[in-house]
C-alpha cells in the first residue's frame, strides 16, 4: 500500500514454486533436477522437499524490452542452478521501515517465480500461486514470511512470482502495453500451466492468492479475459479492490507524469533512460501535490484499458463480480488505524498524505454509530482503513452473494503484542498466520513474543482446504445475503452471522 513512510507495512515475499512441464520429461523421480520447457533447473532440498528459486519464465526485460510485453526465455541445455532467489524488480524498500523483510536483489532477470514442492516426483498436487503485495510500487519475492514450507509439509505446491512494479509494469506509455505487469502474471501463469506438473503440481488445481496489492492482482486477474482457465480459484487477502482503475484514471497518471517530470509519457521517451532516473521520476510523480495535481492513492496500478483488462471495479460490482471463480477474502480490524496516530502527531504529514485524505469526507455520526466508544483518532483511523481495505472487500462480497457466487468472507481481530502495533490487528498481520510461519525472521518484532499456534493451525489449514478443495471446510459456510456468516480469525475462531451490520451504512 502506498506511503509506507506514514504507516509500517508487512509484505510477504514467498518461496514460491517453479513449474515444470510434463510433456518436457516422461520420466518421474525425487531428483532436485527438473526439466522445465526451456531447459533443466537445479533446486535446493530441505526437510519439506525441495526449492527452485529464480526459475525464469520470461527474459529479463530491458533494452528494446523493458516496456514490452513478457517474452518467452531463451532455451538453455546447461542445468540453471536455482538455489538462490534471483533478481527482484524492487530497487529500495516501500519505506525505510517495513516489518516483513523485503530484501532488494540486484540484477536484471527480475521475471522469474520460485517453486517450493514437497516432491517433484508426486503427481496433481494443487498449487498456491503467490502475488506479492508492496503498493504496486514495491515488494519482493525473495522474502522468508512466502516460504512455501508449511504448504509442502501439507501437500501443497507454492510458486511466488515477480513481476514489474510502478512506472515500468503500470505506467500508460505511447508505444508500449498496458497494464504490463497484468501480463507479468498471465506470463507466469502460463509458465506454471505448462510445467507445474513436472514439479509434482497438478496445472488444473491452481489458487492464485495474494495480500494488499497482491490481493488486488487477484481481483483483477478475475476482471481478465486472457487469464481464465489459468487458475480455477482466488484469495485476496486485504487486497486493494478499488483496482482495476478506470480507464479515465490510468490516462490521467501519465498525463501528471509528463507535467511533474517534462518528459512525454512514451516508450520510446523512457527506454533509454538509467533505472535510478526512473525511478527518480516516480518520486516526482508520487510526491505531494495541491488538488487535483496529485496522483491518487495507488494511481501506478492496474486499470481498465479496454483490451486486457475491459472493466474497472464499478463495473465489475454491477455486473460480473469476478465471474464464478470460488474467492476467499478478508481484512484485518485495524488495517491502517496505525496512520491515524503517526498522522495526529505530524499534522503537516497528514496533510499531505494520501492515506489520510483516504478517510476525509466520511459521516462521523455514522462512525461513531458503526464503532461506539472508539476516540477521536480511533475513529480517524478506522475510516482510514475502512475506506482503503475494508468497505471495498465488503462490497465485493456482497455483489458476488447477490449473484449466488462461491465466496467466503473472514475477518482478523486478534491483536499483536509487539510494541510497533501494540493492540492492532494491522496490516499484513494475518500472512504469518495463514502460512504458519510463526517462527520466521521479524515475526517477533510484528507479532509479539508468543503468537498463538492454535490459531495458525486454524488459519493455514483453511487456506489448505480452500486451495485443495476450492472451499476451506465444512465449518466455514459461503457468503450469503441471508445470513452473511463470516469467520472471524482469533485466538477463539468462530463464525458470526452479519457482524458487519453497522458498518454496512457507511461501507455501501
């Protein structure tokens, strides 16, 4: 999410998977080299099976391909060792604070996806793809908190993904795609489509899942004609489901950046150009401005271009919904709550920020209704993350509902410890939990020093559930306009039937 320098944020970067095509070898065995469709790739064994990191499933994109669309990798005949994660598109962290570690990786084949597979000798194992969140802006791939360990202890494949972020994957540019990073995914897709199997995963069960802006991936792969029947399931953790943009929107960022920067919002324009000048320009075009001359919360986004992606989130409300794909989606309590105390103690901060504009404007007699006894910064940070997080998914929910689509809402409320979110049920929260990854690095530091395993296990088993069976189990019903049962994730899981009834006032 943006402006990590006002809020502390936690992206999970996963191990992923690395997919191998059956057709490319016909023989079977537990061997930590796998033939994938462009050549063989070396893995790294551990006690949960074996790890291919920075497998590539397209070239790296600069020169005459830094704004185009993905192109396939040249083939090699040489095993590629893949013990270590490769290339990451992030240059320099969201913020100079991030919670989860998100390490940068120099390098240039940043298009590449990590495997985790308990065997590659198994046969139709389902598969988790994970699309890491950062804003859009930033994130990475190589982090510990997207191990796929607990998935391949559990029968799971996990594949994370890379992908271009900010000017170079969203940017609309005279001469280039849009929505280049969208086509990041589809890419990576499609590379699991035609080798997961030689990994031991089954290309027909696959879950493409994410968190924060990972989320919102999920949300709008769902919204793309050329993604279907490239994965049969989603899960949008606190996802960013005001995206896709509008069409009229991803126009207008280009046009702020030509008038913020003095150079034309063209492919040509930027492809010669350093990466750090670039990137300098995305400051510029990020930065603070007066009005309308500021680039929206999440502006470097997916957006509705007419092509890849047809329809923007208002759209898909009305009509489709994200189609008939089953989708689990939830939110944190306090996703963002934590701005409205940095913010009230820097106002010239506040504002100029984005995520405080978020929460301007709302019906305060309808907050303090919706969440009595709740302070005057408690309240601002609520509509904060309501606006940004939580209202949106609501939404989602109830349009899938009224259409009687597969759909499961949860809600996270138990509260970490740590001093950093001291009493919060914050942002990004609940990734440890569902990977139960509770003893990975910066847990402790987010979480507090005794995390509850119980609810871990709760957590991860239903998201093992949901990716095996595309449902996460018979004591977590659908969605439903008639009694709206939503699973509420603590250190007592249950089921609550509508407790979002005051808040549905001012979130719909």
């Amino acid at each position: 999410m943006p402006n990590a320098h006002i809020k502390r944020r936690m992206v999970l970067l996963g191990a992923g998977a690395l997919a191998v095509a059956a057709a490319c070898s016909t023989e079977r065995s537990s061997s930590d080299v796998v033939r994938t469709t462009y050549g063989p790739v070396r893995g790294k064994r551990r006690d949960t099976g074996i790890a291919f990191l920075g497998v590539p499933f397209a070239r790296p994109p600069v020169g005459e391909l830094r704004f185009a669309a993905p192109a396939p990798p040249a083939p090699w005949t040489e095993t590629l060792d893949c013990t270590a994660y490769g290339p990451t598109a992030q240059r320099k962290p969201m913020g100079e604070v991030t919670t989860i570690p998100e390490p940068s990786v120099p390098g240039d084949a940043i298009l590449s996806v990590n495997v985790f597979t308990p065997d590659p000798s198994a046969r139709g194992l389902p598969v988790l793809v994970w699309i890491h969140g950062g804003g859009f802006v930033a994130g990475s791939p190589a982090s510990p908190w997207y191990d796929g360990a607990a998935f391949n202890r559990d029968g799971v494949v996990v594949v994370s993904v890379g992908y271009r972020l900010g000017i170079d994957g969203f940017l609309h540019l005279e001469g280039a795609p849009d929505n280049r990073a969208v086509l990041d995914w589809i890419a990576a897709l499609q590379w699991v489509r035609d080798n997961i199997a030689s990994f031991g995963g089954d290309p027909a069960k696959v879950t493409v899942a994410g968190q924060s802006a990972g989320g919102g991936a999920v949300w709008a792969l769902m919204a793309t004609p050329s993604a279907r029947g490239l994965f049969r399931a989603g899960i949008c953790a606190s996802g960013a489901v005001t995206q896709p943009n509008d069409h009229a929107a991803g126009l207008a960022v280009a046009d702020l950046f030509t008038r913020r920067t003095g150079v034309p919002a063209t492919a040509a324009a930027l492809r010669a150009l350093p990466e750090n000048t670039v990137l300098d320009m995305q400051d510029k075009l990020q930065a603070p401005g007066p009005g309308s001359d500021t680039v929206p919360m999440l502006g470097l986004a997916p957006f509705a271009d007419g092509k890849l992606i047809p329809e923007a989130t208002p759209a898909m409300l009305k009509g489709s919904a994200g189609g008939d794909i089953p989708l689990m989606l939830g939110f944190t309590r306090h996703e963002f709550n934590m701005a409205a105390t940095m913010l009230a103690q820097n106002p010239a901060a506040a504002a100029a920020s984005p995520i405080a504009q978020a929460g301007n404007g709302v019906d305060l007699d309808a907050y303090r209704a919706a969440y009595p006894g709740a302070d005057a910064t408690e309240l601002a940070g609520q509509a904060i993350s309501d606006t940004i997080i939580r209202g949106p998914s609501y939404q989602v929910a109830e349009a899938r509902a009224r259409l009687n689509q597969p759909t499961w809402l949860y809600e996270f409320v138990w509260t970490s410890t740590a001093p950093m979110f001291n009493g919060m049920a914050a942002h990004c929260l609940d990734l440890p939990f569902a990977f139960d990854l509770l003893r990975a690095p910066g847990v402790t530091e987010a979480e507090g020093a005794a995390p509850p395993q119980a609810l871990a296990d709760a957590m991860h088993a239903a998201w093992v559930g949901f990716i095996k069976d595309t449902a996460p189990g018979a004591n977590w019903p659908r969605y439903t306009l008639d009694k709206r049962q939503t699973m509420i994730w603590s250190d007592r899981s249950h089921l609550e039937s509508d407790p979002f009834a005051q808040q549905r006032r001012i979130w719909t």
